[in-house]
C-alpha cells in the first residue's frame, strides 16, 4: 500500500509500504477515505520538534473498516468511521473519566499502526476507539468533510471552551486563529458564549472567526492584541482559550483573563520559550490553567449530533484539498501559510 | 512607637519608629498585640528575595482597635481584631467575588501604614480589612493564639484545599510540611478528606502533621517521596495541595497527581528555578493548575467560627513565643529551622 512518510525537515513523500495487518483480536483494519493536513504535524515538517525519520505521519483518519478481529463487536466491516487522533480502550479508569487522552491502554498512529496519511491504519482497540457514522451520512461527502475535524480540531478547540469554563452567556478570548482556535470559536459559541474575541495574526482567518460566531476579532503583531482585548472586554475575561501552544501565546492569554478566571489551554506546549512557564503571572491574581491534550474521543458523539444534525460546521477549516499523492504539497502549503488546514482525501 | 525593621540580609532589628496616622476616614489605628513571623518573611531575611532596607516588616496583625476615621462603621475603638495579610475594601468586584488578594484598592503592611511587626499599623479600609473577634473571646489567650494564623497561614492552607478541589471522601496530598502545609493538612480534614498524605522533610514537623489528621505521612529528602506517594496512594491522588512554591515541590506535586486531577498551589513561587513551569507535565495528563496567593480575607469568617468553636485549631504551629524585642531572634530561628513559626506578643 501507499503512505505518507518522514524523511526529514521538509522532507515528506508517498510511498509504498507494509500493509498494516490485524494481530489483536480487538484491532480492525480501516481503509483510510478521508485525513487531514495537522498544524501539529508541521512542528516536524520544520524541523520544530524531533520525530524518527522513515516514519508514517498523519493521526486523523476516516475511513471504511476492511477487517475486524473476532473480539470486536462496535463496528463491522463496511461501516464508515473515524478515531480520534489518540487510540484508546474505552474502558479503563480514565477512559471512563473523559480523559481518553490518559488511557492506560494508549497507542498512537504510528509505528505498525501505520500513520493515518495512509491507506490503511491498523486501529487497536477498535471498539474504544473507532466512531460509527450512522448509514444515513455514511456516503454523504459533505457530511463527511464537516465529520472529519472531529478526529482532533474541533474536539480540541472544544476542550479549549471547556476547559476555561466558558457556559451560556460567558465573555470569552479565543487566542489563535489556526484551526484550533477557529474551532474554539465554533465551540464557544456552541456553549453559548454572548462575548466571543478572537485575537490572530490572519485577517483572512480572522474573517473566518467573524463568520463561526467570534462577537469581535483583534488582529495582533504590532504587540499591542493584549492592550486591545482588554480594551473591548473592559479590563479581561473569566475565559480565555489558549490555542496555540506558544510561550508568546500563553502570556497573551494570561495577560488578558480576569483575576480569578480561567486560561483553557490545548495548544502543545512547543519550541525552547514554551519549555517554561512564567507561574507568578498566574499566581498573583489566582487564574487557573486548565485544560491539556484535547480528549477528543469523548465529545465525539455529543459533537457529531450537532454536525450531523446541521448546528456545527466546521468544514470550512479545510482551505485546501489533496489526494493522498498531493501531501507533500498539503504540507508545504501549510508550513508556507497558504492552506489553514489541507484536506487529504483517497 | 517601636517596630522591626529590615536593615539587610540576617539582619533585622527593633527601632523607634515613626507611629502610624489616620490620614483618611476609613482608616483605623490598631494598636498590635500578636503577630507572627511568617515563611515568607524568611525569603528576604535569607536574601532570596529583593525588599528595601530601612522597611517595616510583618503582616500578620492582630490587636485592639485604637482609633477609627469617621467613615469607619464595622469596628470601634476597644475591639479585639484581626487582618489578613492583605488590605482590602471588601466592596470592589474582586472582593465580591472572594478574590481579596486582587482587590482593585488593595494595599500592604508596609510604608506609611507600618508592618504588623510594630507596636501600631494603620488599617486602610478597616471595614474590609479588619475581622472582629467576638467579645466572649477577646481576651482569652489561648482563643487568641489559635485565631492568629487566620492571618495567613490558616488561610493559606486552606485555599490550597479548595484550590485542589478537596471535598467529603477525597484522597488528597500535601506537598510541604511547614506552617503552610500544616495548615493545609488541617484544613483538608474539615473538608471531610478521607485520606490526607503529607509529604515533608522533617520529622518532628510530619508527626505534628500525624496529629492535625494526616492519615499517611513520607518523608523525602531521598528523592524517592514521589515513588513513595504513588505507592500509598495506588498510582496519585486527584486533588495536590503544593504548600512550598520551590520548583522542586510543584514538580513533586505534578508528579503524585492522578491524571486529570487539580494541584491547588498556594506556595509563592520564589528562588530562579522557580521562574518556569514544566508545563508539558501538565499538559499531558490534564493536570489542572488552581490557586494562587490566598484570599485568605475571604475564608475569615468560616473559619473563625470553626477555630472559636473549638473544631479547628492551628495554634500548634507556634513553637516558639518570643515579645517584641525578641523578633530578631525570632527570625534567628525559623532561618536556622529551631522554630515551625514564631508567636510574637506585644
């Protein structure tokens, strides 16, 4: 079979590989159908953060299950599913808590899992972790495209939302106008959010922000985004989502939450300035930091009912679409800032 | 009138001074009858921390109301009253909502309204800032001793629990076994804690935690007391109480809190290892960040009525009594680790 795989900073290509195979009565085998581009997968693209090279990349697969093993019992061969972007049991202490993330039984897509930029994955535990599109939608592309981000943005600009708290009528700042944060804004405004800011660097993005709910957007990079937002929300917000992972972000998103709010932050923390927080900017005016690796297998029905049912769309995200021969050019549209988040379908 | 005052590193002394003036009408003269040093005092005493020689020091007053400006309605000459370490109007938003730490007409015991280590502070706001003790009570020493760590610690302690999210049946861990910390296990058992596992490095102090209702007690200093806790506690607890503020406690803290738990943290973050945060340990398993300099003005009353009703009663963390003149030597002692924390009375 064909896959995407890591040669190094800049260097990705498709190319024949071992087709995945079933070795746990629990796996199923997915024919991948439709992925995605990650602004996450782009820290190794650039040479951000280190990943072993003639490994397969991608963690955001949707497809149609080949193969299950005699344990499986959820899905069965010819249904349309996706997983979120970790694997887990279901199951297990944490799993039963929400935080799928933790699960005891975790893997990821990678190694003999095969990398979901792919055409296959290897899903263990496939009853934890694959979700069923109902027939109805099954062959529904437009369906699917709005399903799709449900594998990691949209479940995790929902954990943003969450995790700082925000509920009907909260004033709330979105920072970050990637595809994380735009998602964020959907969320928000999903919880019912009455303020909504969104504070980029894109006006095009921002734009976007406009159109999924955002009540105001601040455009930064003059360094003055903090000095506004506090202008438009009168001094802070109880809320604040932090979507982007950087040590500049974060201080942004401090900066600008009420005493005694709440920062929800799902942004990796990455690059050398992001190694360290500076903890006394919370601890003066007591602002909780919540939030982490987004969970995203457990809003995956709640969050599909509303895109099935037509009350969230998150499609838009996808700015660019290429078939599994066109990643390589997803990627460096991505890293080039031309793409917001590149649509793979095979 | 005379007071302590910093003069440098090791070196503080008790000097005539000038005595403190009502200068607006909702200040009160309070004339200091007990105070405290406090951990935090250690940090400039020790050099670890900047403070302006010549300053008046301490900040954990308590004494007979002197005189009062006119506006002043709560409170009279004659009244036995204690203050939390931070001054506050007990009107604005923050103080509405229980953040008395970032009140918005805020103060300190310092400058012209001296240091609780003094013969007299003036009380800015008195009517927010300084809390009755009932007449029954206002002379009874031993009452009065086991009301004063309301100033702070007490206080202290326990927003680390409420920080943690510590409630009936919780299992919880206490990182820290000085006054703070003490405090922390004290008040974590009025929150109905099953179980409380207090982690220090000093024995005398953690048998004194054994008597305030910890259920398990690890003394590091090995590097071995996470291991140590995750043994007792099956693998973390959901709610740490970081009662230090050293990087080492809050990565001790991380490390024994259970997946999507709550480390409450209450520890000023002092010392250069303390500037950053390992965020990532955080991130990775949801571990919620909460607290910060405690509102202890807020937790006044709650626990006032426990301590008085005798259910609660930190006066066993005063192990040494010295008077006025004795301060320095008081010092002396807690920086040389003879004394938990030191009584002063005037």
């Amino acid at each position: 079979m064909r896959a995407a795989v890591f040669h190094g900073p800049g260097d990705v290509r498709v190319e024949e590989v071992p087709k995945p195979e079933l070795t746990e009565p629990t796996d199923a085998l997915v024919r991948v159908t439709h992925t995605a581009i990650c602004g996450s997968d782009l820290w190794f693209y650039n040479g951000d953060s280190d990943r072993e090279q003639g490994s397969r990349v991608g963690h955001e697969p949707m497809g149609i299950v080949e193969e299950v093993g005699e344990d499986v019992r959820r899905v069965e061969p010819g249904d349309r599913v996706f997983a979120p972007f970790v694997i887990s049991c279901g199951q297990c202490e944490f799993c039963r808590k929400g935080l799928h993330t933790s699960c005891v039984n975790g893997d990821s897509w990678s190694g003999e899992n095969g990398g979901a930029q792919g055409e296959y994955v290897r899903t263990p535990h496939a009853d934890g972790t694959l979700v069923r599109v109902p027939d109805r939608y099954a062959d529904d592309e437009d369906a699917l495209e709005s399903v799709l981000p449900l594998t990691d943005v949209m479940g995790t600009g929902h954990h943003a939302a969450v995790s700082a708290g925000v509920e009907p009528g909260s004033t709330c700042v979105v920072v970050g106008d990637g595809a994380v944060g735009l998602c964020g804004v959907l969320a928000a405004r999903r919880l019912g959010a009455r303020r909504i800011v969104a504070v980029g660097h894109h006006e095009d993005r921002l734009a976007l922000a406009d159109e999924f709910g955002a009540t105001d957007t601040v455009l930064g990079g003059e360094g003055d985004e903090v000095e506004q937002v506090l202008d438009v929300t009168d001094g802070g917000a109880d809320h604040v989502m932090e979507c982007v992972g950087a040590a500049s972000s974060m201080d942004t998103a401090v900066s600008v939450c009420r005493p005694g709010g709440t920062v929800g932050y799902v942004g990796v923390p990455h690059g050398v300035d992001a190694a360290g927080l500076e903890l006394y900017d919370f601890f003066g005016d007591n602002v909780t930091l919540r939030g982490g690796v987004a969970p995203v297998r457990a809003y995956a029905e709640e969050l599909l009912a509303d895109v099935l049912g037509g009350t969230l769309d998150p499609a838009p995200i996808f700015t660019k679409t290429v078939d599994l021969d066109g990643v390589p050019e997803g990627y460096r549209a991505m890293a080039d800032r031309e793409a917001l988040k590149v649509l793979v379908t095979l």
